[in-house]
C-alpha cells in the first residue's frame, strides 16, 4: 500500500532492457549516438513537429534549465504557487538561471489562468526596476493531480503571448495528463502555444530519464552550453535515450500512464464513497488528494499504508496525497480500500 | 579500433543486469534506498574509512558540486592546466561554484607539483582583492594518463595543507590509477590527505554513476543543497547506486581497470617499436599520449581507426591521444599495431 | 510640488562640504581611511553597541549585500510583498546571493507580522528540496510610509530566531522612523533582535552612501569579500565615509528626517479635510499614499505637480504615493493643498 | 612621498565643487538628469562618435558589467595575466558574468597580443565542453604603466575580431595613455576596433566615478538590467555625472594626466641614473616599475616613502611600483629622489 509518490516505484523491465540492449559495443558519446537520433524521430513523429530533443537525468535539471535558457537572468517565470518549480526544487531555477525571480501565482485546482496572469503583470512595469516577465509555466497535469484541457492551456499561452512570455510546461506526469484528455500530444503542446515541453519519463516508468523538448529549434539558443555547464551533458547518453525509446516503443509511456490513472479513479471512487472522507481536488490523473480524519490517517499509516501529508494534520483532519503509479499493484487498492471501510 | 575515449564504449553486462535487480517494488526515494545505504557501506569498507557518499550522474557534476562545497565563492582552486575541470567541462565549477576561479598550473606529465603550487601563492596575498586559495584539485590517472605515487599525492596535499587549502581529486580514472601502483585506495587518498574524492565509475563500465566521496564529514556542510539546486538529486537513485554495487562487487571496477591498463601497455609498447613513432608520456594507466606521424595518422584513420588529435597537427606530426578501456576488444590493438608496422 | 520620491532632491550643502573637507591629500584607501575610522565610532555611539560598518554606494547593494552574507545559497528570506527587495530591486538579492528565494508575505500597512512568518513556515519543511528560511527582512520606515513600534520589532524578530533565521532591516527610511518613534535608534535594532541595518542615507539627504551596519562582527563573515567581487569597494572610500559623518554631525540626519515627517503630517492633514480624498495608509513616516479622484489627480499633474501612482487607475480613482524630503520648499505643501480644495 | 596608489589622493577641488553645484533642487533619478544627459554629449563629442554612457562608482563595476553584457555566461575573456580584473578585481568578472572564465595570457609590457590570443584560441575548440572565446580586454595604460599605440590596439582588435570576440578596454588610466600617446581619444578606441571603454576620472581626480561606454548602441543589450540587478544603478546620479562632467571640462582630466606623466617621468630619469636601480618596464603612463636594492628600498620606507612590492623581495632587490598623480606634489619627487642618490 505504497502511494507516497510515484518515484517509489522502480523501473518497467522493458527499460531496463533497453539499456541493456544499448549495449556494450562503441557508440559516439555526448548525444552524437545512434538512440538519441531515433529518440529525436520517435518523438518528431509523436508530436507531429520538428522538435529539438535533449535527454537530462532529473525532472529538476529539465526544468530549471530550460527556463534558464527561455529567461534572461532578469527574467520572471509566472507559475503557480503550488508547482514543483516553486514548491520541490530548492530554487534551482533561480539558481540555474542566473538569479531570476519565480512569480508564484494563486489558482483554483493548481492551475494557472490567464486571469492571474493578466493581474500580476501591473506588478513588472518598472523597467529596470522590475524583473522582466520572460515565461509562463505550466504543469500538466498538475501538482493537485488535475489537468488542462487544450483549451485551457491555448488560453493561458495567449496571455503569455500577449505579454512577450514564452511558454513552459513542466510535463513530469505529461503521460497521465495525455490519457485523461485523450487527445493527441500536440493538442496540448505546441498546437496549444508550449515553446518547450519538460517531457517526463521517471515516474512513469523509466530509472532516470527527462527530455527537454523544443518546438522551435530557434529558442534553444544556449541550452546546451547551460546542460554541459550545469553537469547534465551526459557521456553515455545511449542509457538514457535507451530509456526513453523503450518508454515510447508500443505506447508503453500510455499503458503505464492509463494504469495508473485507472487505479486512482477506482481508489478515488472507493474513497468517496466513506463517510467523513471527502476527496480536496478532482481525481483526473494519478494522485488523488483527499481529507482524511486523523484517526483513520493514523489507522493506516500503522497498517502499513504509506502516503503524504500535503499540509500538517489540522482540525483533527489531514489532507492526504495518494499517488498511483503504472507498478502499483491491484492489491494494495483493494487492501486499502478495504481497511477504510467503516466496520 | 576505437581508442577515442574511454566512454565510447557502453555498460558491462553486470551493471546492467543489477539495474535490472534494482527492480521494480517501492524503495525511498532521493538515496534512502537499501541499495545507496549499501553502496556507503561498501565504499567505507573498501577506503578503510568512514565516508559520506553521494551518487551523481556526470563527472562534471561531481567535480563541480565537491569543489563548489570545498570553496567559498571567492576561492581560488588550483589545479592542472590540462586538467578536465579546466579544459573540458566548460567553467562548470565557476559556475556552479558562484563564480569561483580556476587557477591552471603548469606541471610535467600533467601533475601538479608542491612547487607550483607554492610559486602560485605569492599573488593571493592581497586580502579582497585577490580570490582566497581554497582549494587543489588533482587528477588520478592524470589527463595524460600519468599515475601520482602516494608520495606525489601527499607532497601536493602537505603543500596545500600548508596554504590552508583543501584537496579535491578528479578520480574519473581511480580505478586505472589504483591497478598501476597496486596500492591501497585509502593510501593515495584520505591517509595521503585527500578530502574528497570524485569517483568514477562511467569511464570503467557503468551507464552513467559517479560517488562524490567524502572522507570527513565535516567537509560535506551544505553539498546536499547543492546537488538538489542543480538538479543532481536523482528520484530513483537506487538505479544509480546499483550500478556502483554492481561495479565495486568482486572487484569488477578492478578487473576492468586492469584489463584497460594491460592493453594500453600493449599498445604502447607495439607502438614505442615502431620507428618514427614516439610516445609523449609514460603509459601508466589506460591512455597514450603519441606522436605519429601525420600520414600514418591520416593513413590509420582511413582504416577505421579512431583517437584524438590532442593538438591540432603541427610539423607533419600529431599528437595523438589513444585510450583503451574495459571493453575494448583484443583485436582491436593487434588490428591497429598490425597497421602500423613498416611494410 | 514635486513628490515623486525623496531622491529627487539633490544633497544637503554641509554633506557636499564635507566630501570637499575630504580634500585631496593621500588616505589609505579602501576604508582604511581616518573618515571611514571615524564615522564606525559614530556609529558605535549611536547605536550604543560595537558595530561593523561598511559603506556602499547604493540601498539595493546594501540590502543584497546583507542579505547574501546573513544566508546560505539555498535560502529563503521572508519579507513583505511589497518591500523594496521584492518591487524595486530588479531581483538583486537572488542574484548576489547565488540563487536564494525571496518569499513575498502579506500583511497590513507594509508591516511583516509574527504570524506571517509563521505561517509560511510549513512549505519549508521538506529538507533539500525546501529552501531553508533563513533571514526575515523588514524594512524601517515600510514601503507604505508606516513605522514599526520597538514592540512590534522585537516581536517579528522573537519569531524569526525561533524559527532559526537572521534579521535584516532595510533602513532606507530609517531616520524617518526614528522621528516618529523618538525613541533610541537601538530601541529599534540591536537591542530588538536585529542583525544587520542597512542604514541609508540617499533619501534624506547624501548624494550616495549608505552604511551596512553588522551589530554582531561574528555574522559579518565573507561580507567583505562578496562587496569587492561585486564591485562595491569603493578605492577613495573616504568620501562616502564623509557623507555619512557629515550626515550624522550635529544630528542633521534627524534634522532632515523630522523636516520631512512634519511636511507629510501637514500634507495628510490637508488631504484628509477633503472630500473624495482619502488617505489609505496611517501617515507616520514621509510618504503619503492617498486615494484621489482620477480628475483630481489628472488636474493637479497638469498644474505641475508630479507624485506616483502606485496602483494603475482604477473605479476612477488613483491611489497616489507623495513622498516629502529633506529638501522639500514648504511653499509646495501650501501650494499643493492650495489646488485640491474644492472650489 | 606618497606614491603607493594613484587612488591615495583625494579629489580635486573643480570635481567637489560640480557636485555641490549639482545641487539640492529635484531631478529625475535613475540617469534621466540633465547632468547624465549632458555628460552623454560631451563623450559623444570627445569620441567624435555617438556612445551610450553608463557611469557607475568603481572601476570594477565597469570592467566586470560590460564584460558580462558582451559574453555569454559560457564565454572566455582572453586578457593579460597581469591585468586588473585578473589580479585585482577578486573574481568580479566571474561572479557578476555568471560564472564566465577569465584565460590569462603572457606578453611583454603587461600588453595582449595578437599572437597571444591566436596561441590561445586552439584549446577551445571542443564545442560545449571549451567557454566560448567571447571577448578580448585589453588595460590601456597597461597595468605596467605602459601603453598600446593606435596600432597596436587595431591589431589586437583584428585578431579578436577574427575569432568572434568583443573587444573590451579597461581605461582605469586613458587619460594618462591618451596623454602619452597624444592622438585623439577616438584612435584608441572605436576608430581601432573597440567595442566597449571604461573610462576611469577615479584615479584620476574625481571621487568616485566611473563611464561605461559603448561605441554601438547594439551591444548594449541587458546591461542596464545588469547594472541594477548588482546594485549599481544610482539614484542621485548627477552626482556621478557632475564629477564626470567637471572632470572632462576645460579638459580637466588631461592636465592631470599630463601632470601626472610627466611627474613619473621625472621619477624615472631621476631613478635611471642611480646605479643599482634598473627600470624593469618603459614608463609611459603615470607607473614605474623599477628594481630597487632591498636595503635601499628599506631606507626609503623608513624615510616615509609609501609605495608598493610588485613582487616579494628577492635576491636582495626589491620590484617596486611607483604611482604619481594628480596630486602628487612636485617636493615629493624632488625630496625622494634626493634620498635616492648615492650620497
């Protein structure tokens, strides 16, 4: 009954096995590599653009420097308070940018609308007095486990655009997001106005593999001087890239990604249905954040269940954080389920 | 008969297979796993010391990130002026270090001697207005493929003892250094005054795993922060640590350096008979530094051969760099020496 | 009528003198000087404490400079929304010091209240992934022209050292505080809990010079070196030093500041007796920010009178910033409340 | 007898009074003064080209900020090993570039040249893993006191220019090399192939001011947000632009240079003739550098002579650096060569 996060669980054999098929035998290093080229079709062909691609090994370096390279250091990202940007990555995006200012904006459901946008601008108009605003980012699906709509992710683009921001997308769970929605990849990147996709693969299956993918070769810029600079130029970067084709091969990343988004909604609707138990956010992709009476929090925790306590335990509740992954077993969702039940 | 680099060759068959047994069922995340507490243990048991170890993904990064906790940002490190932090990782450590300064000594067969290090003082002695001496940084095996003796070693970190610096050691080739002086670990590093070593695993067979190793843990103040703030906390380390288990278990780390080192002396010696060819270096570790003539360069490269130019061509001759590694077949250095041969 | 800022108005003729009385005859340079000497014993005095002074050129380098030396890299500095380090300062505390997050609090009149602090504090709780909090800035008379109570000092600072954090303050207003309160100036530092002031000096009345001022030599650390490397030592140190000696002779900075003060209170006297006017902040220090028809204020801006809109019109209405100085002519108050009369 | 530093002297009287006729009356903040306006046209008309004017209050501001607009943050800036921001300026360069790299290059006369930099260029070759050559600095004076012809600093600026670099000169001393060479300040400068100037009145009589100019508008790019964000943009700037003003009116700045020159001059011929005292670098500019007998240097010193050891004494001599000025009163070159001469 692991639900702390979806970075608990270990990797699918099918990637490790990629890795293992990558082999031995001598391929270029630093990118020059047979997998990476036909990581940079397979994902062309997935997104139906031409993209730029660059394997990192953390979801942290994926997105601090791709916002390095998308900002001047006196640039302002405008992101939402609870990001994983703002929230889980010690300021790197500060720090790998060269000093610039996240912008943490309030947001019903853990996303950012245009509305909010539009109201912190007035804040930015000093010239040099003020930090630029230089890129909105955006998370899909979000922190709280819910997901934008392509519409909606057009909207917030738009403001973007209207301000001269460019657009980022922390895609860490891009897959579960994708499976809810049911559309095509594009729809809610670069059709939607994303300049750059932080395209995750480690919670949804892989041991250690992000690509940071450009829709405009032109906004790369220095993104590979900032990667080699920062330490995230890998020599044998056949493994991640391995990682990343097999995560791709036959739809993989979507098996996993539906698995687990399945498993959240049959938790979610287990839980809904207890008295006293009541579910904080809408259960669109695989973490469901619910309250908890702290007696039952406590009751679970001791018979094993492991999860997140979003907030400290307050009024004698607690805001729990369950994550589903694509390797968590039927069971545990059964057992914890049955354990919840009122006698 | 590819000698370009020891990390043109991919992952032994060993590592890979323990990234497989890293499996699948939930572990810590962000190296409370089993499998980094093990690798600790391992590395204490193998140092005969107590140590603080820290899996990153690069080389780079663990360079920079131990020499930006040993510095202030105002530190001055000295080091090789062929060294890899110096001429390879694109001022990483000035980066990641708030804009420290590299300091490149000059040093026969790329060592740093207690000399230079001396004769570099004199001009940092001006209070704020120079950069405060911090740190020394030696590379094991050299870039030259040279070996420091534990003598060599302990002269360097009395000198910079002397000076109030602390001692980083550039270990992407440990292992190839160790074999060559047959010697203990602790003996050309804590016990011959090294704080922090950087050691290396990709070179020698792993996917990507590099152990920031700490031998005082005094010395570790806030490098936690900085490996998060620059995205080299990796989720799943397990994946990581596993690859070093697996490449300190029975000696695999051993095995490989030696069998590199042994080719390398092959070569060499092949290589030192034939007239007109002249090696530029003493061959201790897995790399020859040589200087070929330039249509037998040329001519060995329309074969198929592959090496550096470590200058660009000069007075109808090259400076060749060859490296063998683990993997690197037989008959690959029999093919190359059966080319060079006078006809 | 001009109330744009109290850095419109140029220098007090007795400052400018004294940079004269400088002279021209060789000092030590770099602070080493008989004025800068004299002015850290003036201080001493002053402030009823030893002190550390160093004098900088400008309030953002003397905030940022402080802020950088009282925290790590990875930390977090709470502060309110509205302070000058957040508005007005183009994010140069994040980029001196290497990265850190500044956190933007609520609260009433300007003011950085305990249970802010507080309540900020759980989003800091998860470790390396958390900046760590580690410095509350406060700033002395606020953004808004308010004027925190010793009681009120030593309550944010009692909540700041128990959550483990240094205390800044950002005293570019501080002599305007200081009249209102007639208190001690370390009834309001030192003796309630603060670390470091910047203790400014531009506003009211210097040409440029403002003095950072550690009242614990042991938290002054790598201060020095991080004013050098930011290009903040200045060589003839002697004449920022004999600004600020002249600014404290004969108690002219208080002269100054009750100047200004008393000029705000018959400004927002003057504006409260009109109808449709209505000030929207307690008026303690010498700002005034006052809610004025957008007619009126378009009327008084084409007679000539210039002040700052601090919000963009909104509802028909503006609300106004009117800064008063050491240096402000009485006539323009007259002349001022003069126009807004109704007719 | 005061010849440690140029920068021991004070001001001069026409520069302290400019500041006080600056005045107390309201100005716009921030550069957009009349002061800051008319110091603009001056220096276009002394550079017989437009410029874009940046005063800032030290030289290392200068140097390090226009370095860090003209370079990425993975550039190189090749300069001579001896120059200031090597030597003198603590890493600023670094720091405030983001962590760009500073190469250091040997030459005769404290002077780059062509050939040093084409030296230089080949180890940078490798993409991502070398900094970027990004721009040149040259030091005119040099920091030996000796000064680049209008032809020597066009072929430096063509070597440069050939390789992708900005050229950037450090004028700490212009004036005195201006002086020297008598050609027009645009020969030095744009007309032989500079980019950037900063153009010191510090040294020089002023008390503290300092230009950055740049010769096309285009290359200006983010350094007003760079000069902000370091805390260097000043409030009251007319007081900076009137020093600068009064200090290029009724060419103030080349008499004291001049005055200074021909005092060094004086010096020399003065040292030259004693035996046992040798010149080590031709004195062109307002420096000696000159080998003194220990003990003589000892006596000298003992007599109140002030002036500084280039380099530790050895074998019995003494490197010393001797600096005149402004300032320097015409006695005290009388009176030390008097204590020089064999009696």
């Amino acid at each position: 009954m692991n639900f702390s996060s979806d970075n608990a669980y270990g990797a699918a054999p099918e990637i490790v096995q990629a890795m293992a098929a990558a082999g031995i035998s001598p391929e270029p290093s630093y990118g020059e590599d047979q997998f990476t080229k036909r990581l940079s079709s397979r994902l062309a062909e997935i997104f139906e653009h031409e993209v730029a691609v660059f394997p990192v090994s953390t979801g942290t370096a994926a997105n601090a420097l791709s916002l390095a390279t998308l900002c001047p250091p006196h640039g302002a990202v405008f992101c939402h308070a609870e990001s994983h940007i703002v929230m889980d990555e010690c300021a790197a995006t500060e720090f790998l940018g060269g000093g610039l200012r996240l912008v943490a904006l309030p947001g019903a459901h853990g996303k950012v609308a245009p509305a909010a946008i539009e109201a912190a601008l007035p804040s930015f108009r000093r010239g040099v007095h003020s930090s630029l605003p230089s890129a909105v980012s955006l998370t899909q699906a979000t922190e709280y486990g819910t997901v934008y709509t392509p519409v909606e992710v057009a909207a917030v683009t738009a403001a973007a655009r209207k301000a001269g921001m460019a657009v980022h997308m922390d895609g860490a769970r891009f897959a579960n997001a994708l499976c809810h929605l049911g559309c095509h990849p594009a729809d809610i990147t670069w059709r939607a106005g994303v300049d750059v996709l932080c395209f995750g693969a480690t919670k949804n299956g892989a041991c250690g593999a992000e690509a940071v993918i450009f829709f405009d070769r032109a906004k790369v810029r220095d993104f590979e001087y900032r990667r080699k600079r920062s330490g995230h130029l890998l020599s044998k970067m056949r493994f991640a890239s391995a990682q990343l084709l097999a995560y791709l091969e036959s739809d993989l990343w979507l098996h996993h990604a539906s698995r687990a988004n399945a498993l959240a909604a049959q938790l979610a609707a287990g839980l809904a249905a207890v008295p006293g138990v009541k579910l904080a956010q809408p259960v669109e992709a695989n973490e469901i954040f619910v309250y908890l009476p702290e007696a039952l929090a406590n009751r679970l925790r001791s018979d094993g269940a492991a999860f997140y306590d979003w907030e400290p335990p307050a009024a004698g509740r607690v805001l729990a954080r369950l994550v589903t992954s694509f390797a968590t077993p039927e069971t545990a969702i059964a057992d914890f389920l049955a354990r919840i039940r009122p006698t």
